[in-house]
C-alpha cells in the first residue's frame, strides 16, 4: 500500500466514526458497549474542540458536519500534497 493510499484510508476511516457516532447518537446515545465507547473516544477530541466554537442553533449540534467538512478538505489538500511531492 503507498503512502497516499494509506493517509487517504485513515481520513476515510476518520469520517465513517464521525457518522458512527451521529447515527449512535441517535439509536444508543448512552450505550456502554466496547464499541460505542471507542468511536467515542476516537471522535470526541475533535468534535469537542468544534462545540465549543459553535454556538448551538435550535439545540443542535452541528460539530459533526462541520468536522467531516474539514476532514474532507483536509483530506483532498494533504492527499494532493503528497501526489505532488512524490510523482513531480
């Protein structure tokens, strides 16, 4: 596996535990699986940081949506970094 092959699967990997976690917010919000509890932790660091920038609009959390817009940007600029300092 190359390199931009494995940095492009961890920001992939990275969104589906976001819309994990939205989607057991919504079905199990308060589950103490072993699963449940790694997306979590594994969502909250960012997600954290985003609420506490985001005002709350209607009751909602829109940090989520917000953090897969970012990743998603983030994702396309170091993937095409690495696509240009490797084959140029």
């Amino acid at each position: 596996m190359s390199l931009i092959s494995l940095v492009n699967s961890l920001f992939t990997v990275y969104k589906w535990l976001i819309l994990a976690r939205v989607i057991i917010s919504w079905v199990a919000p308060y589950s103490a699986h072993p699963v449940v509890r790694f997306v979590y932790d594994m969502t909250e660091p960012l997600l954290s940081r985003l609420r506490r920038s985001l005002p709350l609009v209607g009751g909602l959390d829109f940090s989520p949506f917000i953090a897969l817009i970012i990743i998603q940007v983030m994702q396309r600029l170091v993937v095409s970094l690495l696509y240009n300092t490797l084959f140029f």
